[in-house]
C-alpha cells in the first residue's frame, strides 16, 4: 500500500502559480494516482459527491495521466466523467454546475516535456489552503495497474460554447472576419463553431499535430510575424487565440498587433461596468490611471490570490472581475449584459474578454479603444532553463541592494523611486519606468517585466537586464 504524502514528496513535484507541475517523467501513474486520492481526501471533508469531471490538453503525455487519475477515482468508488480535450474553463463551468469536484491534466504553456494538475473544487479553484492539504494528505491507496479506457462525454463541450451563443444575438459579430490560430491549443475544435454561431466568418490558421507551448505573457517573435502577416493577407477584425489548455487568451487587433492581456482584461471590464478589481502586481498601471474603477486590488501572482480577493470586494461591491497579465480573465459575481444574465467564473477565461471586447467594437477598431488609454506599455520576457535556486539568490540579494543591483544591470542613470515585494521584486524607478522581476511558480523560469511610457524602453530594459543576468549566470 502507498501512502498519499510519501510518493508526492519522492516525485519532486510542487504546486505551482496554477496547479501542481513537473517533468512528464516525474508524473507516473501512482503519482498521478497520489495526487487524486489526497485531493478527493481534502474535498470530502466539506463536499458530498459520487462523480468527478476530468478533462485534457493535447499534450502527448495527457492521456495517459487522465487514465492514472480515473483508475484511482475507480479505487475510490467514484464515477469518472471524461470530458476529453476542452479548455480548462470549460470543465470548469461543467463541473460547478453539477456541484462536482474536476481535475485538468494541462501543463497550460509550459514545453510539452513537462505537464501538470489543475483541481477544482465543486465551488471553484482550490486555494493555497487547499493545494498544502493535498500535499501532506496521508490517503492510502494500491499501486495502479492496468489503466481504464476512456470514453468522451461532449456535454463540457456543447455547454461552455451554450455559455456565450446565448448572451449575445446570433448576428452580433455579421461582417466580423476572426481568425482563429488553432495551434495545439485544447479549446482548438470550439473557437470555429462559437464564433460562426454568432455570425463571424472564421479562418483557422495553423493547426499543430505536435504540441506548441504558447506563453500569452512572452509572445514569440515567429507568433509576432505571423499575426501581422495574418492581418494583411486575410484583412481581420481580430485573431484570437489561447495557451495550451484555452484559460489565457491571445489576442490581436485588425492590425496584427497582439494586445497584452491586463490591456485586453482592462477594455473588457471597462464595456462590462464593473465596478471593482483583482489584479497581480505585475500588470499595467494604466488600470488605476484610466480612473474607470471604482476600487483596484492588487494581490500576489496567480488565480488563486486574485480569487481569495473577490471575497474581500463582494462586501463592498456588487460587480467584481479580475484579471492577469498574461490575459486570463475571472468573472467574480453574476453580471447582466444585453439584459442577459451570465453567471460567475472565478477561474481564468479565455473566450469571454475577447467576445466582449468584439461586442464594444461593432462600429470601431480594435486599436482606438486601445490609442484611447493612457499611454503606459509593458513588455516582458523570461530566461527559460533557469535554476529556481538561482533566481531566488538573485532577488535575495538585489532585495538588499537595489541600488547597487541596478547598476550591475548597466541602469546607471536609474535611481530607485520605490520598491514593492507583494511577488519577487517591483522597482519604480525615478524617471517614472517600472522593471520587475520574479520566479515562476510554474517552471525554471526567470521572468522579467518593464512598464514605460514607450513601449521600445520597456523592451530594451526587458532584453538587456536579461541578456546581462543570462550571461553573468549561465
């Protein structure tokens, strides 16, 4: 017999800023197997369920792990409800309406080497609360074997599309041409008909058989040419797009310019009216600068600290939304648009801030809405393969000494102005630019972001405080 706690420790695998990731190699079948029993452990002391929704990204190794968590739901009693691939908010949506517990195998953006969990309560995402109780949970269970075929169930499927088909009319978006950049994103096979049920013309643009690992947070440059290569050839309103497992969406203007995702989030809570705001540290300033909310949080980075937020809002608010910088948008309370009622998601979304921000431009580009805001950029990339170890040394010490780490950075002319902690470590410096930096909580990565009022200095700060820690610390 196996013990819960003991095989997730011996695995290595932590969670992360959205759920539990690792190595594919790390995520064997009593691994998998480990995960589930010491989540259902934590669920059953507060919920009373017989099923669980399970769902995929098209990641190669996703299949086979869904299998491991399936066979030990089997060693639980517990029906399994296999959704197949669908976005991450759509078994989601599914799960909460049933009042059932859900588990996403993704590694949403991560390389296809490696993969993840995502669990879900019945009532929404876990919480840090949650993810230490599933960590040091001392469920007992038997070695899996022999691992369950899996049968697809389409209702996940057919009710997220039902979510947006019935809060707008079905020619809201007549004479709207929308590309669709497939790639091996897990709502790939939804976005077509979603988006042709409400009246667009749709263009689906490189679908991959092998899985790509898109970071809505750090566009590629290929993904740059393609989107403007894209809009000149086929002449778009818009092309949408999302990360491996559709909870963060990409999108770009009539131009092929991709919009960073707290811009995207911004416009849409903006045409929704809502009055208060969660948001990371790492997004814009323009949210405050625009003064079109009544209250803007700024939390940790993660879904799960912008979700514990709403909490705090509903007491003073009654319409409540967040949002990320790499785009995923959370839907906190109940809001009315078209004199339609679309309920709470308190999980990240792709789909609805890119169909809002469509509905708001009938008569408009989607480039004014952006030219209207107050001129304030981000650009961000990371150092991939990086240590954790090391970026943690990094921050410990610059922490200490900003100053002085500024200037081994070559940011001779940059005084510190003022430094915020909330996630890794946020300098403004006098001249008014913002450079960040932190550890991401989902794989060895060193991020780095820069806010200015000119979007060529916050790259060349991204590019060249990068380049110059890259190569101090290979």
């Amino acid at each position: 017999m196996l013990i819960s706690a003991n095989v997730i420790k011996e695995s290595g695998i932590q969670f992360g800023t959205s759920g539990a990731r690792g190595l594919v190699t790390q995520f064997s079948a009593d691994v998998c197997a480990a995960f589930t029993h010491a989540f259902i452990e934590s669920m059953v002391k507060n919920f009373t369920f017989k099923q669980v929704a399970i769902a995929i990204d098209n990641r190669p190794s996703s299949p086979e792990m869904a299998q491991a968590c399936t066979k030990a739901l089997q060693q639980l009693g517990l029906e399994a409800i296999y959704y197949g691939v669908v976005p991450t908010p759509a078994l989601a949506y599914v799960a909460m309406k049933d009042n059932i517990p859900c588990i996403m195998v993704t590694g949403s953006h991560i390389p296809f080497d490696r993969n993840g969990l995502k669990f879900y309560r019945p009532d929404g995402e876990i919480s840090k609360a949650d993810e230490r109780a599933i960590l040091h949970a001392t469920a007992v269970f038997e070695t899996v074997t022999d691992l369950p075929s899996l049968v697809v169930n389409n209702k996940a499927a057919i009710q997220y599309i039902e979510r947006y088909t019935s809060l707008f009319d079905s020619e809201m978006l007549a004479g709207k041409r929308i590309g669709i950049y497939e790639h091996s994103s897990a709502g790939r096979d939804l976005y077509t008909p979603l988006f042709e049920a409400l009246g667009a013309e749709v263009i689906a643009l490189e679908r991959s058989d092998e899985f790509v690992p898109i970071d809505t947070e750090a566009v590629a440059d290929v993904d740059i040419e393609r989107a403007l290569q894209w809009s000149q050839q086929y002449g778009f309103d818009m092309i949408f797009s999302t990360d491996g497992d559709g909870d963060r969406p990409l999108v770009a203007d009539e131009q092929g310019n991709w919009l960073r995702g707290d811009i995207l989030g911004l416009l849409c809570a903006d045409a929704m009216n809502i009055e208060a705001l969660a948001v990371p540290v790492s997004c814009n300033t323009v949210i405050e600068g625009c003064n079109l909310f009544n209250h803007v949080s700024r939390t940790k980075i993660g879904s799960p600290y912008v979700i514990a937020e709403f909490e705090n809002l509903t007491k003073s608010y009654s319409s409540i939304a967040g949002f990320e910088a790499n785009g995923g948008f959370l839907l906190g309370s109940d809001v009315e648009i078209n004199g339609r009622l679309i309920k709470a998601l308190p999980t990240r979304d792709a789909v609805l801030p890119a169909l809002i921000l469509l509905s708001a431009t009938k008569q408009k580009l989607i480039s004014s809405l952006v030219n209207n805001l107050p001129q304030r950029f981000t650009f961000s990339d990371r150092i991939q393969n990086f240590a954790t170890e090391k970026s943690i040394a990094i921050l410990a010490r610059a922490k200490q000494q900003p100053d002085v780490f500024l200037q081994q950075l070559e940011l001779n002319d940059s005084k510190v102005e003022d430094i915020d902690e909330t996630d890794g470590l946020r300098i403004t410096l006098n001249c008014g630019d913002i450079i960040h930096f932190r550890s991401s909580g989902n794989a060895p990565e060193l991020r780095c972001y820069a806010e200015s009022s000119n979007y060529n200095t916050a790259k060349i700060i991204v590019e060249s405080v990068l380049l110059k820690l890259n190569s101090e610390y290979l």
